[in-house]
C-alpha cells in the first residue's frame, strides 16, 4: 500500500515558518577526510548562519579531526572513553557539554549528521519548515554521494531512497509517523527534555529513539526537500560487519521494548499502529516469519516430501527476488534524476538489489550467535556537495 500513496494523495502545504535556532550535533571518530566537506556544507546553507551553531565531538580519535573541526569554526569537545562505545554515548556526552556550558536553552532544536554527510544549501531552510508545522522529529530525504562505487554501496543506496519515498512520504501523507535512519535528523528541545536528556545507546541507537517515539506518540514528521547525501560502504565485507550490527542492535531494542510495545498496541490511534508496525517489521516480525518458514520446511521433510521442500526454497527464493526487483526498479524510475550515477550502472543496479537484501538472511542468522565487537566504518569519499549533484543527472 505505501508504496503507491504517493501518487494518490497531494502533500499538504506549510505552515508559515518560523525562524528557530539549532544546534548541530556530529560525532565524529578519526574523520579529518570528510568532516571538512559536510562543515563547508553548513556554512553554505542559505538559512541565518547567526541561528545555526555546529557542534563537534572528536570521540576516541587518533587522527586530526578535533584541528580539522576547529578551524572550520565548529565548537569540539575531545571524548576519550574505551568502555562506552558507540554513537548514542558520543552524542550524550556532546549534549550534556553543551548543557553544562549553559548553551543548551539557546536552542529550539538539535539536528544529528555524520561525518561523511553533505547537506543540500537548502536543507535546514527545509527542515525548519517541518518543525514550524509542529512537528517534535524529523528526518528528511536520505541519498548517496558514492552510488555508483558497487552494487554494495548501489543497494544500500536503493534502500535508503525507497525508505524515503515510499515509507516516510507515504507515512507522512497518510498522517502517521515515519522513521529516522542513523543521520540526518532532528528533535526539538522539548522532546529532548521528555525523554531525559539522550539516552538512547543500544547498537542501533536510531531504532531505539524511533522505538520510544512510538510507544510516547510522538509522531516523527518527514521532510522531502531536506537532501542529505551519505557515504555508503563499498564493500561486502564491510556491509556485512555494519549490518550484523544493525540486526544486532535491532535484536536489544526489541528485547528491551517488548513489554512496552505490546502495551501501547491497546492504546488506540496513531500510537497502536506505530507501536504495531514497529513490531512487525522489527525483529519480532522477521523472527515470527523465519519460524513460519522453518516450520513449513520441517513439516514437509517429516513427510519425505524433499522435492516438495526445494520446490518451496526455489518458490520463495524466486518470490523474493522479484518483489525486491520490483521495489528497486519503481524506486530507480521514480528518483533516477536523483541518483549520482551513470545510466547503465542505475539499470544494473536494479538487478543487483535483490541479491543485497536477501543477504540479510545469513546476515541475521550469524548475528544470532555472533558477538558483536563495535568496530569504526572508515570513510573516503572526501568530496563537496556540488561534485555530488552535478552527475545526479547522468
């Protein structure tokens, strides 16, 4: 159903915007390459530099990332601490810096990038129109600076496109809440302050903030003309650590929001689909589906019925790959102007997008029984934003 939404209802127009103050918050870990660009970025938007401060926390770096923050004019805050690894720490200890350095009540809202990010000259002008329509979250429209590197970077850039599109902007038309997805986000400060301050450190801290918006009904609004451009990694193997993460991370929040999930379901309104939702295309859906098919399997092995079994395998493995390759071909047609890439990669990227996202099943079963040990994803496209948009045509 969402994936058709937005060609059947109109968006809504604005409200008219207020001019509200934001603090930037990146957490940065030995990224001198990058950080210079997404900086530059900042101070090319075309929104009031005197509303917008930019924040840095150089967390566990070896490198020149806190010089490198500096001189490009951001306030940093070096964070040495080997025990509580990870995004979610980084940003609370930024948050209570600011806070302590009483700076904290200067700001409407708080806006989350990565280092590797490149913002649009229009991405906080378009983001601040969404907080004016009173919304307490949003994330906007999430595309790839490095696309056309492997069908590895291309799936993840697929993906996160379709989730833009197709799930936020349906979300946001039909009224409920969407989703964040790592970078490019933000919160008011009173939000900040009803969750008690940033406390979200599970290995996905991103499911999690979604998670406990879901179950306090805060919607998370969307908003399409804010471009962030992500660095995608290029390589399987990489992709594979980063994901098990992801499923990882996927798996404490589940466990950890259970209770609270299923007692939000009786709530009723926008509350109980977010809550339901969450479950079911979280960890609990995957896992309920998985047993289904296991079952299935088992039930016709019993009955000697092998051939019946790898009938089913070839059913299932073929349904999947043509409802992936239908999900990557609307996204690539209706966004092709926005992908950085040459023609010919687009049209073989579609084909190549079904093998990454049926990679999550070995990817969820080892992350299952493996221990995950928090590792840093290096990054290397070090490019501007206007080296990105100039092949978005190709």
């Amino acid at each position: 159903m969402y994936l058709i939404i937005p060609f059947l209802i109109p968006e809504k127009k604005h409200l008219p915007a207020k001019p509200l103050r934001y603090a930037v918050l990146i957490a940065a870990r030995n990224e001198q390459a990058v950080l210079p660009y997404l900086l530059e970025s900042l101070r090319a938007q075309d929104y009031p530099a005197d509303r917008v401060h930019v924040y840095v926390v150089a967390d566990n770096c070896t490198d020149e990332t806190a010089r490198v923050a500096e001189e490009h004019g951001a306030t940093v805050y070096p964070r040495f601490n080997r025990r509580e690894i990870g995004k979610g720490y980084a940003l609370q200890y930024l948050l209570e810096h600011i806070r302590e350095d009483g700076e904290y009540d200067n700001y409407d809202a708080f806006l989350v990038f990565d280092a590797d990010n490149l913002l649009q000259p229009d991405y906080i002008s378009a983001i601040n129109r969404s907080f004016s329509d009173g919304f307490e979250a949003v994330t906007g429209y999430r595309n790839s600076k490095n696309f056309s590197d492997s069908w590895v970077a291309a799936g993840y850039g697929i993906w996160f496109l379709h989730d833009s599109v197709h799930l936020n902007q349906s979300r946001m038309l039909l009224g409920t809440t969407c989703a964040v997805t790592g970078t490019g986000f933000g919160f008011t400060r009173g939000l900040l302050d009803r969750c008690g301050g940033w406390r979200f450190h599970t290995l996905t801290e991103d499911v999690e903030f979604d998670t406990w918006c879901a179950v306090n009904g805060v919607r998370i609004g969307f908003c399409r003309d804010a471009v962030l451009y992500d660095e995608q990694p290029a390589s399987f193997r990489v992709s594979w650590r980063q994901r098990t993460r992801w499923v990882q991370g996927g798996i404490q929040v589940a466990m950890r929001y259970t209770g609270t999930l299923l007692r939000s379901l009786f709530h009723g309104g926008m509350r109980s689909w977010a809550s339901y939702e969450t479950i079911s295309i979280g960890f609990w859906g995957c896992l309920f589906s998985g047993l289904i098919m296991a079952f299935t399997l088992l039930t016709a092995g019993m009955e000697n019925a092998w051939v019946g079994v790898l009938l089913a395998i070839w059913s299932a493995v073929r349904g999947a790959y043509l409802g992936m390759f239908a999900m990557g071909l609307l996204t690539t047609v209706t966004q092709w102007k926005q992908i950085a890439a040459p023609a010919r990669k687009k049209v073989l990227y579609i084909f190549t997008f079904p093998f990454f996202m049926m990679s999550y099943a070995p990817i969820g079963v080892c992350a299952l029984f493996h221990k995950f040990e928090w590792s840093p994803i290096a990054h290397t496209v070090a490019v501007p934003v206007s080296a990105v948009a100039s092949r978005r045509a190709g």
